[in-house]
C-alpha cells in the first residue's frame, strides 16, 4: 500500500514536526521507469515530506538500460512498439 497523505502527516508529526526524508519505496508501488536499487526489490526514489503538507516534491532516478526498461514495460503489459 502507499503512502496517504494522512500517513505522510503522521510521519512528520512523529518525528518532532520535522520534514522528513521517504527513500527507496518498494518496486511494485512506483513506476516502471524507476531503477531498481540493488536488492530488486526497491526503486532508487525519494519523497519530501513536510509537517502538516505531507509530500511536498518527489523525484527518483529514472531507468537508462533500454532492455530493462523494455523488459519491465511488458512485464505490465505496456505496449512497447511506442517506446523510442
């Protein structure tokens, strides 16, 4: 399950009202493009969260392997003739 905003407002309140800092999300819950992390089963990716906000800018680092990001399209049965 992802993250709701009232999680993310829970995390910050939990940690002293201070933004906080949500990396390396599970693979599932994030877009294809995301890059794997090394243990396969997270992606390299980032949220900002703020106290009383909750996630003010996400980012991550995007897959640049063609083959993996072919390979993790038809995986979720994206039609990959319109990736160029």
């Amino acid at each position: 399950m992802d993250l709701q905003s009232e999680h993310e407002k829970y995390l910050c309140q939990y940690f002293n009202n201070r933004p906080v800092f949500v990396l390396n999300y599970p693979r599932e819950l994030k877009a294809f493009y995301m890059k794997n992390n090394s243990d396969e089963k997270t992606v390299a990716c980032f949220d900002l969260l703020l106290p009383e906000i909750g996630e003010l800018i996400g980012g991550s680092v995007r897959e640049n392997n063609y083959q993996v990001l072919r390979e993790k399209a038809q995986k979720i049965d994206l039609d990959i003739n319109n990736l160029y």
